[in-house]
C-alpha cells in the first residue's frame, strides 16, 4: 500500500544527486502543469530558479533541513525539505509542501512533572 499517493500534501523525493525519483499524486498536480512532461528522471535543480537553485544544490552538499513558509495566489504554504537516510547513508532529501491557514492555533506544551 502507498500510503503518501493521495495524501493531501505534496511530497518530491529525489537522490543524493538531486534526480526526481518519486512524486505523489498532489505533487505531480502541483507541479506538473498542461503540457509539462513527467519530472521523475529530472534533476530538482533544473526546476529552480537562483537562488533557490543554489540553495538546493549545497543542500545536496551539506545535507540539513530547511523550512519556511510562502504565500502564492492566494495560498499559504509550508514548505520542508530534508535529508532522508537509508542505514545512515545519506541518499538525497524530500520536499513536502502543505497549505496551511494563514492565522494557526499554536500550543506549547509542556511535559508534566
């Protein structure tokens, strides 16, 4: 079972040398646009401009988490990318991107005694 293939966020994994190698359903939506061919195969780098291309490239380098939050037609995002390992081995990093309301509730919890 592919439990990522319809969830509701979209998730781009590709490897250590920034090919595309998976896309869920919401990813392929969201980025694939009339005409535009499958990106599987195509390095993530390709598909950014600077400086975000730069960005990513060091990521690929210095492997580390980035997130950030942006806002498009209307849209509010959340935007992670990170490392994913296999044994410790570095193999490449994944983006999941969510919409996510513009005034969230946020708690902070606290471990009781």
């Amino acid at each position: 079972m592919d439990y990522f293939k319809e969830v509701n966020l979209a998730i781009t994994i590709c490897d250590k040398n920034g090919k595309i190698i998976e896309m869920n359903d919401k990813s392929r939506k969201t980025f694939l646009k009339p005409g535009r061919e499958d990106l599987i195969g195509k390095n993530v780098l390709d598909c950014h401009p600077e400086p975000a291309r730069s960005m990513l490239a060091d990521m690929l380098e210095n492997p580390r988490t980035n997130a950030y939050t942006i806002e498009k037609e209307g849209i509010k995002k959340l935007i992670y990318q990170t490392p994913w390992y296999d044994n410790g081995v570095f193999m490449g990093f994944m983006e999941l991107s969510m919409e996510i309301p513009f005034v969230m509730k946020h708690a902070v919890r606290t471990p009781k005694k």
